[in-house]
C-alpha cells in the first residue's frame, strides 16, 4: 500500500512516453504529455503525505496541529501552472499545424528532414 | 553592492510586460531602445555582480529570509565568480542579438523584444539561483520563451514543426527534473543546493540519489541536447529567426552543461567520490558519442542553419565530456571554450542571416558564388570558421588545452584526438561552406539528388532578396570575434577562469559562504600554462579542418575512387542516420527513452 | 524510422526506464510518514511570523516569491506565445463582420434556460473569485485558483449562446493589459520591498493580526497581482482558441 503512489507514478511516466511514441494525432501526443506531469503531481504529493493530518491551513484549528507538508504542495501548484500553459501553447501549435499542414497526425509533418 | 542582485531579473519582468501591452502602439524605435537599454543594464549588473563575487561569493536571500539554524527556508541567489559570469555570458548574447535584429527583421511586433528579455531573464536567473526548485523554474521559463521564439515565423510552416517538437522533448526533460527534486526534498527535506548537498554528505549513494542525479542529468542533458536527447536541437535550429539561433547556439545549449556541473559540485560532489571514475567514464561516453556524431551530420549538412546547429551538437559533445572530467582544470576549459565557442557560433549565424536576409535562401548549393556580393560577411566567416577549429592562441584554444592537460591528468589521453576530430571536422564544414559560398570553389551541384530535398525549404524571415546588407549586420559579427580573439589572450584570463572553477568546485565550502554566509578562502589552485603539444595539436587541427573543407569541395573525384562496396556501406550508413533524423516526434521520444534507460542503468549499476 | 521499429525500440527502452524509476523511488521514505525539516519550519513561521493562516500561499507569495514571480512569467510568455500562434491568420478589420453571421449560426442553438442559468452563474463566478483571491493569505485559495474562476465568469456568457457579447465583454487588448498589469504589479510588489525594506520581494507592509482581511502585509497584494494575472491569461487563451474555432473555421462552411 505505501508504494502504490510511487508505483503509480512510475507508471503513468512511462506510459505516458507510450502514448507521445506511438500516437498518430498531435492532440492525442499532447494529451498524453499532461500524463507524464501527472507522475509528477503523483510523486510530490505522496512525498509531503502525512498520514492524519490536516491541510496546512491553520485558519481555524491550533497552530500546532500535525500539518501535510505545505512546500509540496506549493511546488505541484507551480508545476500545475507551468503545465497548463505550456500545453496551451503546444495546443496553439498543434492547431497552426492543422491550418498550415493539413493534417495532425506527427507522420504528415514533412517539413523538417535531414 | 549586494542589493542589487535581484534587478538583472526584474528590470527585464518589469519592462517585458510594457512591451507587450503597448507593443502594438509604440513605434519600433521605442521598443528597439527601451530593450537595448535594459539588456545593456542587466549586462553591466551581471559584470558587477561577478567582480563582486570573484572577491567574495555571497547569497541573496529573496524576501530577506535568511536561514535559520543553519536550515534554508528562502530562495537564495547563490553568486560565485562562474554563476556570475554565465549570467553576464547570457546577458551579452542578449545585447548583441538584439543589437542584430536592429536591422535584420524589417518589422516585428513587441512581442519579439519582450519575448528577448524574458529569454534573457530567465538564463539570467538560471545563472544565478542557488535553490534547485527554483533552477527548475527558470529552466521552464527559458523553455516556454524559447518555444514561442522558435515558432515565431508563423507564414512558414516548418516553425510550426520545430517548435512542437521542441517543446514536447524539452518539457519531457522538465517533468523528469520535477520528479528529481521530488526525491531529493523527501531524502533531505530541503529545496536549497547548498543545504540538499551538505544533507547529503556523509551518507552512502544508494539507489535514490543515483536516480535523482540521472533524472536532473537527463533534464539538462537535453537542454544541451547530448545524443541521443539531441534532435530537437538542428529542427529548432533550421526554422527559428537567426538572431533567436544566436542565443540558443550560443547561450541556452551552454547553460545545460552549466547546470549539469552545478548540480554536482554542489550537490552530489561529495556523496559520490567513491564512484569518481565510473561515473566520469559514463559522461565521457556521452561526450564522445554526442561529439561525433554531432561532426558527421554536421559534414553531411547544406543547409546551412543545420550545419551550424550540428557545429554546435558536436561542440556539446567536448563540453559533456570536459565537465565529464569532473575536474577543476576541465571546468575551467569548459568555461573558456563555452566563451569563445558562443562567441564565434554567434558571428556564424549572423553572416547567415546576412545572406537570409539578401538573398533568401540558406542552401549550400544555392548560394554558391553568390558570396561575392557581400565579400565583408565572406571575411567574417572565413575568420569564423577558423576560430571554430580552435586555433591558437585565441579563446577556444586556451579553453582546449586546459581541457586536453585535464584529460591527460585523468588518464583520457585519447580525448585529444576526439576533440581535434570534432573540431576539424566542423570547421571544415564551416570552411567549405566558405568557399563555396562566397569563392564560388567547388561544383554547384549536390553530389545527391536526395539532398535537394532538404533545399526546397525557402526560408524567408525578411521577405524580399535585397541588394544592400546594413552595416550593422556586419559590425556585430565582427565585434563578437574580435571579443573572441581578444579575451582568451587577456593576461590573467586563464588564472582567473581557473580560480572561478575552483571556487565553484569547492563543495565544503559552498554550503559555509551560502548557508553561513562565512568568509571562505580562496582552494589552492596549480597554475597552468600551454605545452607545445597543445600547440601542436592546434596547428594540425586548422590544417585538418582546411583538409576536410578541401576535400568537400574539390574532392568528389577522390571519393568516387574508392571501392564500390566502402562507397555503398558509407552511404547506406548515411541514410539511415540522416533518417533517424526524421522530423517525427514519436521517434524522438523512443530515442528519449532509450537514452534515459541506458543512462539510468549504467549509473545505477556502475555506481553502487 | 518506421512506426514498427518506432515501437519496437520504445518497447526495449520503455520497461528499463520504468525499472530505473521504480528502484530510485523505492528509496523513498515510508509514505505517510514524512519528516522533512523544511515545511515543519515553514508551519511554524507563516502563522506567528506574518500572521498568515493559509500557509501556503504564505510560501507562494512570501517565502518562496520569487518562485512565484518566475511562474507568473511563464504563464506570461507561453500567453504571449499562444497570441502570437494564432492571432495571425485573422484579419483584425472584417473580423467582426465575419464573426457576427457566424457567431450568431453556430451558438444559436442555447435554449432559454440555458441563458438563465448562466446568468446566474456570472455573478456567483465573479464573487466567488474576489473572494478568493482577497482570502488568499487567510483560506483556502490565493491568486493562481481565484484568477482561473473569475476567467471562467466571463466564458458563461459563451454557455449562453453570446460569443458576441463576449467579445465586447472581454475584448483582446483589455485581456492583455490586465495580464501584463498582473505581471508588472507582482514585480512592482516585489520591488516595494527592495526600495521600502532592503531587499527584494521582503514583506514590507503592515502585518494586521492573524485572520483579518488585511493581515499578512504584502501577500492579499501579491495575490491581486497574480489573480489578474491569471484571469487575463486564461481569457486570453480560450477566446483565442475559440477564435480560430468561429473564425477561421469560416472555410468549412
């Protein structure tokens, strides 16, 4: 029981790297980016866990009370920002891909070869 | 003097948001001046701030939050000598990029100039942070800019490409650092590297901390695009405008092996010394591999955006490995030849644009002869291309032959053959385009019909061919190489790069002057001096890299006579690395993942 | 490569990855019993220190700020960069004309309950949002969450077949200067505390008592800043979006 949060979280990491590898639509292949960043709330917030405690908003129990860990918590709210907008502007991108491509599947992106 | 530490990231956040709002109101002038004013103030913080700490390093604790008990609880800029001058490194590519664009973009809205500063603030305050969450936050920060730059050419459709796949494998390396700072904070219960490394110390490195090392390895690894991580970096590079190149080639790539010797001086240094050689010879191995690999596409490229962005690749790989040394010396090379490398890549993608800008293509075989309009930007790249080779005594050069005593004394001898290669074999490149370009040498057509391919790609950043290049498009290319030429050769250069490097090296005292703000002396420092065969070395390298240039040009007869089964064999190996290089995203990230998993197990049994 | 050997190589790599993140995290500490020094200290300054009873918003506006200031900017530039995306196949001058015919085609269907239920939505939405972003410091909430609810106010009037009124409500250039203003106002904050207490991003104003409205000096402004902030950018990024899905789908029809 105490692994399965870890466990999860390598998992969701993983299959979300599937899910970018294998998918034939760009929506799909950003999508599944946010699942990646998911491992990553996963494994923040099972660290800061503390097993009954509260949250650490002390407005109206004793200063003193056993408390979840607060920096996690703040470092997930960061990483949620920096995750909602740089999907934003992938998804921005996939629908300019769209428009100028024609198409959102990864394979009919031609312009770039080596 | 210390006060002043936070502005070179705030002045650019406050002005950043001005030029955004009223960008589209506000006539260029205003907007080219108010950015030139505030990257030429954040570059003279940044010079103030390294004088400071090459006397005395010290933190800044934002919100006045110092540490209480010897345990950090605020974000502390941790400023020494080589965070400091990696911070004003930054800030002096700003200027000269946004110098440059001056005249190369006929119009650009302010987005473009708030966009700049931005990327500048975030580098800068990559630099300077001494919390590892917070390193993380500028490092999204630096990213999220650079992607809306690379896309910043919205009438082609290949920025559209790049940009995605830039974005998608850069953030895969962000979210791999999330989870690292995850594992350390349970570990050590701190944010702070001063205090996760002197938390560190002491205890034995066991699984946890091996992964969260490789985990923070693979988020600045493909920042500074190390093989296999690399090949967001020649897509991002090919579509995105030349005065963004500039900064991604010169600073942004550079930054990641910064990070990379941050992350273990201050953190790993002393928990993994009993593991020193096995994990030198894994980053060794990166180096090597990313270093070649980086020089042969680079050879087989014409366009010439791509070439130089594979110049870069290969370059990465001789920083991976000098970092790699884990060595006071190799930093110190490392850190000169970042300088010098930066300055001349920049001065390269400059004259690039210059014939963007003229005559809107950037193919080899198009451009051929067509040089001789422009036979200034032709000298600068020439100048160019052989400060690439790093020839003595320049720049470069003083930063390899620190790096090749560094090697000698680790017992990589043989790392001196690697680094002469890769750099014959870019600036042969470079020397070829040269003469191609802009002496018309060589035939002017393209020995491979596959290849034309790659040229239907019609770049245009500044819309019309035109018959006049600004002078200004010239004179910043030719400043940064005369930088170039002059700062290695600077008497006290050399010792001072050295000291810097061992200041940062210095684990123990690292967490006295950031945690305790304690004044710590100066380590020993051997000094150091050119040895003939350094020398030597650098000679045969020019000569080298005029070979490989010879050889591109006039020398297809030569290669047409060499058995026909060598000939097939080299070319079926072409195409299937130049496919590997595919545009795809999914491949990418398969070969992600396979360089993750590699680098993850190697670490994980090597250093038990 | 072909999506075969694409899967086939990820296939080799995927598990290995898996493995080696598997055995770093088994190193972890007991899950649900974590002792770290940091946010036992944090639990004890934010309430007696500065007076602030959400304790985290007290790290995000306060401890850990200048997190907070590079967060907001990069909310900043990818907002920036989506405008920048998609902005520019649109022509700035017919777009209305365009818009009007098509706007009215495609969002015509809402029936009137639908209306009058987002109409009642509004005021709940903005209210709720002021309130936690004044509340940051004191309850659950604080700039980043209340910015997303108040940006969802004005989006209602999209659930009641308006598009229209949305453009007129929340136009363009109204969303960027309130989200340039968020992130200028945050920096500013930030250098209140440089000029008016040394250093940057320092709490200098008064601290109130603990559990008041106005207590914990600079945070309830910090979290204006960044409530802006926010709205703007999120209004920003979805009637761009929906622009392209009203405007330009124009060739569709």
């Amino acid at each position: 029981m105490s692994f399965a949060p870890y466990a999860a979280a390598a998992w969701l990491f993983v299959i979300g790297l599937y899910g970018v590898v294998s998918s034939q639509n760009l929506v799909r292949t950003v999508l599944n980016l946010s699942v990646v960043q998911s491992a990553t709330y996963l494994v923040l917030l099972g660290v800061g866990y503390r097993h009954g405690a509260k949250a650490p908003i002390v407005a109206d129990i004793p200063t003193n009370s056993r408390l979840v860990d607060p920096v996690t918590q703040v470092l997930v709210l960061t990483d949620i920002v920096i995750e909602a907008t740089v999907i934003a502007l992938l998804l921005a991108l996939v629908v300019q891909a769209h428009n100028r491509f024609g198409s959102v599947d990864p394979a009919d992106l031609r312009a770039l070869r080596h | 003097m210390t006060h002043i530490s936070s502005l070179p990231v705030v002045i650019p956040f406050l002005v950043a948001p001005l030029l955004v709002a009223f960008g589209t109101r506000a006539p260029r002038w205003l907007e080219d001046t108010a950015a030139m004013i505030v990257a030429s103030s954040v570059l003279v913080i940044c010079l103030l701030l390294a004088v400071r700490a090459g006397s005395r390093p010290f933190a800044y604790w934002m919100g006045g939050w110092r540490p209480e008990h010897g345990v950090a609880i605020g974000i502390s800029l941790s400023i020494d000598p080589v965070g400091a001058g990696a911070a004003a490194f930054a800030a002096l590519m700003v200027l000269a990029a946004l110098t440059y664009s001056l005249r190369y973009f006929d119009a650009v809205g302010g987005l473009f100039h708030a966009l700049m500063l931005l990327f500048g603030a975030g580098m800068v305050g990559f630099c300077l942070t001494g919390d590892l969450f917070d390193l993380v936050v500028f490092f999204e920060l630096m990213s999220a800019v650079a992607y809306a730059l690379t896309a910043y050419r919205i009438e082609e459709r290949a920025p559209i490409q790049g940009a995605i796949n830039f974005a998608i494998t850069n953030s895969i390396g962000g979210y791999a650092m999330f989870v690292a700072v995850a594992m350390l904070y349970a570990r050590t219960g701190a944010l702070n590297m001063a205090q996760i490394g002197a938390a560190l110390d002491g205890h034995h490195a066991d699984p946890l901390v091996i992964v969260a090392m490789v985990l923070l390895l693979l988020g600045f690894l493909t920042k500074a695009a190390a093989v296999p991580l690399h090949f967001w970096l020649a897509d991002a590079h090919a579509v995105a405008p030349v005065p963004v190149c500039v900064l991604f080639s010169g600073v942004m790539v550079e930054l990641g092996i910064y990070a990379v010797a941050r992350v273990y001086w201050t953190m790993f240094a002393q928990t993994l010394a009993p593991h020193v050689d096995p994990l030198r010879a894994i980053l060794v191995a990166i180096g090597v591999v990313t270093g070649l690999l980086g020089a042969l596409m680079c050879v087989l490229q014409r366009h010439i955006k791509r070439l130089l962005a594979f110049s870069t690749i290969s370059h990465v790989g001789i920083f991976v490995c000098g970092v790699g040394l884990l060595s006071v010396k190799a930093l110190a090379g490392v850190a000169v030849f970042i300088v010098g490398h930066g300055l001349v890549k920049a001065a390269l993608f400059m004259v690039c644009g210059v014939l963007l800008h003229r005559f809107r293509t950037v193919d080899e075989y198009d451009l051929h002869g067509r040089g001789r309009e422009v036979p200034v930007a032709g000298l600068i790249f020439l100048v160019g291309g052989v400060l690439l080779t790093a020839p003595p005594p320049f720049t470069q050069f003083q930063g390899k032959a620190l790096l090749e005593s560094a090697s000698k004394d680790a017992g990589y001898w043989w790392l001196i053959v690697v680094f002469a290669v890769v750099s014959a074999a870019t600036g042969g490149a470079v020397l070829r385009v040269a003469g191609r370009v802009f002496l018309g040498w060589g035939p002017s057509e393209g020995p491979d019909p596959q290849q034309a391919r790659a040229a239907e790609e019609r770049v245009d950043e500044t819309r019309d061919e035109r018959d006049h290049t600004p002078p200004l498009m010239l004179v910043v290319p030719a400043v940064l190489l005369a930088l170039t030429a002059i700062l290695g050769i600077l008497p006290g250069a050399v010792p001072w790069a050295v000291r810097s490097a061992a200041r940062f090296a210095d684990h123990s005292a690292y967490a006295a002057w950031v945690l305790r703000g304690a004044a710590v002396s100066w380590p020993p420092v051997a000094p150091t001096h050119v040895e003939a065969l350094d020398v030597i070395v650098g000679v045969l390298t020019v000569a080298g890299a005029v070979a490989v240039a010879g050889l591109g040009l006039f020398g297809r007869g030569l290669l047409a006579r060499a058995p026909r089964s060598v000939r097939a064999q080299g070319r079926g190996a072409v195409l299937v690395l130049r496919g590997l290089h595919s545009g795809h995203i999914g491949d990418y990230i398969a070969w992600w993942t396979t360089g993750a998993g590699l680098l993850g197990g190697a670490c994980l049994v090597a250093l038990r | 490569m072909s999506r075969r050997v694409r899967l086939a190589l990820f296939a080799c790599a995927g598990p290995g990855l898996l493995a080696v993140l598997l055995l770093g995290l088994h190193g972890l500490p007991a899950f649900g019993d974590f002792h770290g020094v940091y946010g036992l200290l944090v639990d004890r300054i934010e309430p007696h220190v500065r007076h602030a009873t959400d304790i985290v918003t007290g790290l995000n506006f306060d401890l850990r700020a200048f997190d907070t200031l590079g967060e907001e900017f990069i909310l900043f530039a990818s907002v920036s960069g989506v405008a920048l995306l998609l902005r520019h196949l649109r022509d700035e001058d017919d777009e209305i004309e365009r818009s009007r015919s098509l706007a009215e085609h495609r969002f015509a269907g809402a029936s009137d309950s639908l209306r009058l239920m987002s109409l009642i939505l509004i005021p709940l939405l903005v209210s709720l949002g002021v309130y936690l972003v004044l509340h940051g410091a004191l309850t659950p909430g604080g700039g980043f969450q209340a910015g997303v609810v108040l940006a969802a106010g004005p989006l209602a009037i999209l659930l009641a077949g308006r598009y229209l009124a949305l453009k007129r409500v929340a136009p363009e250039w109204a969303l960027e200067a309130v989200d340039s203003a968020g992130a200028a106002a945050y920096t500013l904050i930030g250098l209140g505390g440089l000029i008016f207490a040394g250093v940057y991003l320092k709490n200098f104003l008064p601290l109130g008592t603990s559990g008041h409205l106005l207590s914990a000096g600079m945070m309830p402004l910090n979290s204006i800043a960044v409530g802006l902030e926010v709205t703007g950018a999120f209004l920003l990024t979805w009637t761009e979006f929906l622009d392209q899905d009203v405007i330009v789908a124009r060739e569709e029809l």
